[in-house]
C-alpha cells in the first residue's frame, strides 16, 4: 500500500521498519521537527526522522497539521493509509480522512484502559499484570477508536517502563503489517472499544518521582520501575539526590526512609525495598554493589 507514517520517538521506529520490510511504499514520513538536546543544545532529528534519513525517505515536519497548506499536501499524496505511532500531534479530522482508509494508531496499551499520554508507565506503577499493543483506527478523540488486532504481554515483577517500552514496541511492529492488510481488504472489521474499563493514562509530572517513604514497599518499588529511565524516582541521602532506576522489594521493616543493613535495604511504610541501579545527580548510573563501593551507607541512615 501507498503509506504516509507519522511518528517520533525510538518506540515508532520498529513499526517503520516494519512496514518497509513488508514492502509497502512509505511515501513519506512525519516527525516532530529537530529540538534543541544534549549539553550544547544543538537542534537534535527524532529517531524516526534519523532512521527515515537512512532509508531515503521524504520527512515533513511540520509544526502543526491544522494548517491548511499542511493539510493539502498530505491530501496530496494519495495515500491508501496512514500509520501513526507516538507522533505528538492531535490530528484533526480532515487529516484523519485524507487516506483512502483513513489513519490507524499503534496504541501501547490493552484499549480501553490507559488512553493517553503514558501507557507504559501508568500500567507498571498501578500494578497491572498485563498490558498490549492495540492498532486501532483514528478518530478525532483521544485514543477512542474502533481496534482492528490487540497483542498482550504480561507485566514481569521486575519490568521497568524501558524494557516493556522495547518489548511493546517490537510487538506493534509485529502485527502491523498484518493488520492493515487485513483491514484494507476487508477481512477484518474494527471492533468498538468497550464503554466500561476506561482508564487515562495522564503524562508523567516530574513531582510524581520524588519517593514516598511512607508508602509501601510494593509502590515504591513500582513507582521506581515505572519511572526508569524517565523521570526516575528519587529521594536524598546527605544533601545528594539519587535516582533509583531499578528496585526489588524486600524482607524487613523499620521506620520509614531509614536503611536496615549496609546494603542499602531501605523501610518503607509497608515492608522494605532494595535499589538495584543508582543514579548520582551527574554521574552515570550504576549497580547498588559499585555505588556503595564509594558511597558507603551504614545502618540507621535516614534518606
């Protein structure tokens, strides 16, 4: 099929990729336009942009596609289909009705639960045993359509949002091909999402990472692998902040917010929890063993 693809972040890129090998004729590609990033806050490419640089493709980014202009050129395109996945944009509905079979979303969640912004992470920190991948078709409001396929996976104890984020994104890619062919050739007709079970999944607030002592073991320990690698949870040990990027909850109890052992075993509310990787401010992350290596921490201490 003749496609236009519309994403930018490292979780669109397997689909695009996907949709090359399957041999389908991506026309062009749309991305949020190069952001300033890093120390020297250089304009940076997204990674479907860089990616679609690399297999000569047209990029477009443009900085909103309510502009008319916008809005003719991809009418222009004649495509069959539009695949978007994480692009960044609300698409309005005459973009939604420009290709022959109009727009289909790669959504990082079981629809309905978890429309919106932050699938990956809002599954991980409620506790939910499993998640998916829907390819739904595109209506103008947020992540409501009709699904064409869903794939699950179940949510691994020890899952951060970095290794479901990879893990979802490979299982769009996977099915993406399929379900498009299907659709287009009528041999599958979308399902409306059900009315009950709806849940939004509201994008990260930083202030949402600092740790709460009091809570227990088994949302803290949550709350740190929802949050890895982004924001990453954090709380303070002698006037430094540490992110903690991976935890596993523990035997012991105390008072909360004071370490247990020398081994960094911390009393939360509720039981106790152990970072597994640790982030000083400006430093690299790494293991619980090399950080106490030289950044002792005795019994008693109060984070």
């Amino acid at each position: 099929m003749r496609i236009a693809f519309m994403g930018t972040p490292d979780f669109a890129v397997p689909t695009l990729k996907a949709l090359i090998d399957a041999g389908h004729d991506v026309v062009a590609v749309y991305s949020q336009p190069p952001r300033p990033a890093g120390r020297g806050k250089r304009d940076r490419k997204s990674a479907v942009h860089t990616f679609a640089d690399q297999h000569d493709i047209t990029v477009y980014t443009p900085l909103s596609m309510r502009d008319a202009d916008e809005q003719a050129k991809l009418k222009a395109l004649d495509l069959d289909i539009a695949v978007v996945v994480a692009y960044g944009q609300i698409l309005p509905q005459v973009v939604l009705d420009a290709p022959k079979f109009g727009c289909v979303n790669v959504h990082a969640s079981l629809l309905p639960r978890w429309r919106g912004a932050a699938p990956i992470h809002r599954a991980i920190m409620a506790g939910d045993k499993e998640t998916g991948v829907c390819i739904m078709m595109m209506e103008v409001g947020l992540d409501t359509g009709p699904v064409i396929q869903r794939v699950t996976t179940l949510i691994a104890p020890s899952d951060t949002t970095a290794q479901l984020h990879d893990r979802l994104a490979e299982m769009g890619a996977g099915v993406i091909d399929e379900a498009i062919t299907a659709y287009a050739t009528g041999k599958v007709t979308p399902e409306g999402q059900p009315t009950e079970g709806v849940t939004y999944a509201h994008k990260i607030d930083k202030a949402e990472a600092k740790i709460d002592w009091t809570q227990s073991a088994e949302v803290i320990d949550r709350q740190i692998r929802g949050l890895s690698p982004f924001p990453g949870a954090w709380c303070e040990l002698g006037g430094n902040r540490l992110k903690f990027l991976d935890s596993e909850v523990c035997e012991g109890s105390g008072q909360a917010g004071t370490t247990l052992d020398d081994d960094l075993t911390i009393a939360c509310g509720e039981g106790s929890i152990r970072p597994k990787i640790i982030q000083k401010a400006g430093k690299a992350a790494s293991d619980r063993t090399a950080f106490l290596l030289g950044n002792p921490v005795s019994l008693g201490v109060k984070l």
